[in-house]
C-alpha cells in the first residue's frame, strides 16, 4: 500500500461515527411501521408521506403495517429494531401520550425506547353515526344523542380504532362528561372499524376526520361534530362538540377537547444526522404547497417541527391525556 493510500485510509477511519452513518444512510429500504390497519388516518399520512421521502433519499419508503393492541404491538417492534434509520415509526396519540396511563404495563418505553423526528400533523375528530342508525332513532344532533343515550343506556355500540387511542378516548370523555353509556367496541384500527359502522354492525364512532371525510361527503356516514376546539377547514359547516352541545342543561360539554395528533419516531439510539434529516425532508414535504394543501383539505393540519419541539410536545401530551383518563375512567376492555 503506498504512503497516500495509507494516508487516506487513516484518515478515513478516523471520521466521526455520524459522518460514516450520514454517508451510509439509506443503504437499503426504509420501513415506516404504521401500527394500526389499513385505512384509518394514521395509515393515511404515512402512504402520503412515503413517496416524498423516497424522492428525497433515493430509496423506497414502505408502508408496514403492525396493527394490534391499541397501537402497542408495533410501537414495540420498533422499539426492539435496530436503530439504524431504516425503521420508523408513526406514532401517534396513543401510543406517545395514552397509552402509557391506560395500560399496566407496556411492551415499550414511550420516552426512552424512542427518539423524536417530526410531528407530522394534528387532525380533530369528529362524532360519525350510522345513517340509517340515526334516522331510525332520531338523532339529527349531539343533544339528540345525549337524550337517546340516557333513555336507552348500553343501546348504542361505540366503535374504535382501539383500545387507548384518541378515538377510544374522545367517546369516554364524551360518555363521562353527559353521563350516558355506550358499549366500546375496539377494532385493530379505524379502516375496519368504519366497514363496520356503515355497514350498521355498530351505531358511531369518534374517528379522526380524514379516515371519515370521504364516507361523510358520500351520505355513507353522518356527521354531527367535530372534537377540536375549532371548527375544521375540511368541514367548516359542521360544529364543535362544546358548541352543538350548548344547550344541554348544565353545559356538560363546554371545555370537551380532544384531537389526534401524529408524528415520525425511531429507534433509541439512532444517529443524530439521520433523524436530521428525516425531519429537515418531512418538513420541506409538508411546507410544498401540494402536499399541504391536500392534507389540510382531509382535514389533516401538518406540522414539521423539529425533534426537541416534538419531544416537548410529546411530555405536554403525555400530562394531558393522564388526566383524561383519569377523569374519564376509561379502562383496557
């Protein structure tokens, strides 16, 4: 070996660990594991996302997904996989900010075993009911369902993407605070869940509002408000939950909140300058006008912030939620 290919080859090996993981990365296809079925909106943002990091790291981006256990079955395999950069997670609500205060005992650390990369994008639920369900029992508003339910308790089957998620959880808020019980139903992820509520093998649902707006835009499900303090872009006709319910005696439903949010995640320990990335070309996808303007008009509101910003929000959440379920007492059925 002559002294300047010696020369070279040490002074190659003597490159920073994250220059070695920079120049490497992608080295194969990356998997984004979307731990809920097919469908539903956490399903939804990760097959938009997909093509725009794949155009901006030359390498495929796929979709995988690991439904089960509210979200838990594939936020831990993440968890366990090698913290390379070619596993992602999309994590939502559930699984970073409820999860944690509904079940026992996790199968993962929501903190520790993760490190942030982006919070994709915030979206409101909204109330759905089967149509014909609806018609038959006369529920045309939210205090309509209110009186139905307290008339007929355990009469309505309440869907859900599963246990713990925001969806699950918007329906306890809401059966806690107006005092009426319904039946929970949990599926292994939103796109199941409404074949069941359209076709009419349970009653409603509080499901994020980009899995629902097709199906509510075609009459197949109907709309009775949204979960967010504010109305939606995407639906801007139809109320908040704290509105439509202001003329219940009591008010019961005045300071009712509860959105979804979603947001990239990888293995502890993957390298600095990969989740940089992956961050700076998901905020730069989000920022492009196309993209952005077909999400918000899902009803989806992309964000992009940076991985402290989203490690903050993620403990912020996390406190939150805590007490929903605690005031809520919701439990793991």
């Amino acid at each position: 070996m002559t002294v300047c290919r010696r020369t070279l080859l040490v002074a190659a090996l003597a490159l920073p660990t994250s220059t070695w993981a920079q120049a490497a990365w992608p080295s194969k296809p990356v998997r984004i594991v979307v731990p809920f079925a097919a469908g539903g909106t956490t399903d939804l943002l990760a097959r938009a996302l997909a093509p725009e990091l794949q155009r901006a790291f030359g390498q495929p981006f796929i979709v995988d997904n690991k439904p089960g256990a509210g979200g838990n079955l594939g936020a831990a395999e993440v968890a366990k996989a090698a913290p390379d950069g070619h596993t992602l997670l999309m994590g939502t609500v559930g699984t970073h900010g409820i999860n944690q205060s509904l079940y026992p005992k996790l199968p993962y650390d929501p903190i520790k075993d993760f490190v942030p990369i982006t919070l994709v994008a915030g979206v409101p639920n909204v109330l759905v009911l089967n149509p014909a369900k609806a018609q038959a029992a006369g529920i045309a508003s939210v205090p309509d369902l209110v009186r139905y339910a307290k008339a007929h308790p355990g009469k309505l089957n309440m869907a859900s993407s599963g246990n713990g998620t925001s969806i699950h959880l918007s329906g306890e808020l809401f059966k806690s605070l107006t005092g009426t019980f319904m039946v929970h139903f949990p599926y292994r992820g939103s796109g199941p869940a409404l074949i069941d509520l359209m076709g009419g093998t349970t009653d409603l649902m509080f499901d994020n509002l980009p899995s629902a707006l097709p199906q509510i835009k075609a009459g197949k499900l109907k709309a009775l408000a949204v979960t967010s303090s504010q109305r939606s872009q995407a639906l801007p006709e139809l109320p908040t939950i704290a509105e439509a319910g202001a003329s219940l005696p009591g008010a019961p439903l005045k300071n009712y909140e509860a959105s979804s949010w979603f947001g990239l995640l990888a293995p502890a320990g993957t390298p600095a300058d990969v989740v940089n990335r992956v961050q700076q070309a998901t905020a730069q996808a989000l920022a492009a006008p196309a993209l952005k303007e077909r999400l918000l008009s899902q009803g989806a509101i992309p964000s992009g912030m940076t991985g402290a910003e989203f490690g903050r929000f993620i403990g912020a959440e996390t406190k939150k939620w805590a007490q929903v379920v605690k005031a809520s007492g919701a439990t793991v059925d």
